[in-house]
C-alpha cells in the first residue's frame, strides 16, 4: 500500500520541518560519540581556559582522573589518541610550574605520536605530558625527575645537556645521545634523547632505572605504570663495574670498532661477553680477548692497538655493555668483509645481523 499523501496545505507544511528535525537528531547520533573520547593531545589552535575546562568533562569513566583538571589546556576531541598534525605542528599547551615561575608549556609533538597516560604508584600523573614517539615511551626529563625527589636541574643550551643532582645521584642527559648518564654509568635507551619545543625528553625505561623506580608498560593501551624506589640507591660506576673487565673490554672495542656507530660497537662487547658465558672460550673478559686457543682471536692483540687508549665512545659502549645491554645474545663471531674474507666464519656459522661494516655471527 503507498503512503498517504498529504491532503491539505497544513500536513504539506509539516513534512519538510519532520525531515530537518529527523536530519538534525542523525547529525548529532554521529558526533555524539566523538565528544566521549579520551582528549588528545592534537593542537590546531589554542583555546581559552575555561573552554578547556568545558572539554575536560568529555573524558571517559577510565581517564576520570582527568576530569575538571585546570592545569591542561587542550583542544577538541577527536575520535583518536593520535596527536594529529596541524599547521603549527601537533602540541598540547599546559600550565606547570617552571624555573622561571609558572607559565604554558607548549610541546609540539612530531606526527603520529600517541598519548600515554602514566600512573605513578597508582596515582595518574603528568597527563598530556606522555606520549609514544616511533615506538618508545618518552617523558619530559625535569618534570619526571621531581615527581621522585627534590634535585637540582641545570639546563646547558649550548650541549643542549640537562643535569639533575641530588642525594647520591647524579644524572646527566643530552639531546641526540642513545643513552643517559646516571653516576657515570651508562643507561643505554636505544632512541635518541629528543628537544621538543625546548623542552628535553627521555625515554622513560632508563630514565626509571636512573631513579630508582620501576616501569612497566602495557602494550598496545598506550599506559605506563612506575612504581617509585630509592633514587639514592642507584650505584656509582666505581662499585657496579669490574675495573678489569671494563679496561679491556673498552680496549677491544676501540681497537675493533671505534669508527663504527654506537650500536656496532655495543655489538662488539656483546661478542666478548658472549663468549664469556660460552663452554667453546674462556670465562673472563681478559682471557677471551687474549685467547690463542684456535689461534690469535682478535687481530689487535697480534698488531699491538689492543694497548691504545680507548676512545670515549668506546668506554660510552663498555659500560653498556657491563649494563646488560644486548643486541644479541649469540652473536660469537664478527669480521669486517673489506678487511678480510672470513671465509670459515661465513661458512661455518649462521648469521646473525650486519651493523656498520661489520657482519656477525653466531
């Protein structure tokens, strides 16, 4: 049966203000869902405080500690924890006590990162402050560093190096390194210590371990969890490494591979160590390299270098290596292709990665 057609003016006049109205409702089903979305972290434009305070609300039962929150200033929601791109680049703006007094903070995070919301001993902190840069969960060096103690903070812009004291502990991190220093030991991160806005920011796994805490990170839910220890325990270099096994190894990885990338140089460390824990060598650092079991294993102890003094790159590269740092646990074997040929190695053992000019093996 077809529908009934309007019969007068009146009922004519009706239809097009039900079809606006039933437009309107399905306009506002769509959007709705967006505005009950975790915040990110996007900036296209700044907002005013109280408007922040309005979209504050939109957050979900899960992120309730971020509710009514006047310290984050952040823009629309969106449908993604993406901090999405922009013409003035992605950031948040937040207002936090600074050495200057308190003031915004603007970090413009690079495209694709990925908010993470961080729980300090259950506790949610530095919301908006968190985020996952290609993989790697990254804090902001001062800020995480107070929420464990009250240190000293210096900030060179010249090295664009930031150093954090206090009690027993002394940590120096510096943009672009792969790794942070904490009492002259070597915490090796892997990702590059970043400037974002002028603000330093490192990853937070061995910037945990500088200060005593614990993290772990759950996967695929963009949430970290630290539990907080003693920043005063941490270990100077002088009591955690062996004086003997850090002078050689130091030694053989300079002689070995002092122009290659950090990495390759840890890997060379790795060799050694490796084959401290294997039954086919030796058990000390020393007695590998000198071993002649098979013949000279190393060609620096045969041509003498294996005596120089080690460049700092490759002391840096030792202590990572003393730290438990692994780029393989089997790797037993390496060569340089443009040096020699290796013809028994490469035929006689499996490969395992190539790092610089370097091919190792297990």
């Amino acid at each position: 049966m077809k529908p009934k057609r309007p019969t007068n003016l009146s009922e004519r006049s009706k239809a097009p203000i039900l079809k606006g109205a039933v437009a309107a409702l399905l306009s506002l089903c769509i959007t709705l869902p967006v505005a009950v979305l975790p915040l990110s972290a996007a900036a296209a434009a700044e907002i005013t405080t109280e408007t922040a305070a309005e979209a504050a609300n939109f957050v979900t039962d899960s992120d309730h500690s971020e509710k009514n929150s006047p310290e984050i200033i952040v823009t629309r929601p969106t449908a993604s924890r993406v901090m999405e791109p922009s013409a003035i680049a992605p950031r948040i703006s937040m207002t936090a006590d600074t050495p200057v007094g308190r003031s915004r903070i603007y970090y413009p995070y690079p495209w694709g990162a990925m908010a993470v919301s961080l729980y300090l001993n259950g506790k949610r902190v530095l919301p908006g402050e968190v985020a996952d840069i290609g993989g790697t969960v990254y804090v902001p060096v001062q800020r995480y560093a107070d929420l464990f103690g009250n240190f000293k903070t210096t900030y060179e812009a010249a090295t664009e190096r930031v150093t954090i004291s206090g009690t027993n502990l002394y940590i120096t991190v510096r943009v672009g390194d792969p790794y942070i220093t904490v009492n002259d030991r070597i915490f090796y991160t892997g990702s590059k210590v970043l400037s974002l806005g002028g603000w330093i920011f490192v990853p937070i796994t061995a910037m945990s371990k500088a200060v005593g805490a614990t993290v772990y990170i759950k996967k695929g839910y963009y949430e970290a969890y630290v539990t907080s220890g003693d920043p005063t325990s941490v270990a100077t270099a002088d009591a955690y490494y062996n004086s003997t096994d850090l002078y050689w190894l130091s030694r053989i990885i300079s002689a070995e591979a002092k122009g290659e990338p950090l990495a390759g140089q840890i890997a060379v460390g790795n060799v050694v160590l490796n084959r401290t824990r294997s039954a086919s060598f030796p058990n000390t650092v020393k007695e590998v390299i000198f071993d002649k079991k098979y013949g000279v294993q190393f060609s620096p102890v045969s041509n003498g270098t294996i005596y120089n003094t080690p460049v700092s790159s490759a002391v840096i590269a030792a202590k990572a290596c003393l730290e438990g740092y692994t780029l393989s646990t089997r790797a037993l074997y390496f060569f340089n292709p443009a040096l020699t040929s290796a013809t028994w190695i490469s035929n006689n053992r499996p490969y395992i990665m190539t790092i610089g000019n370097h091919k190792f093996y297990g």
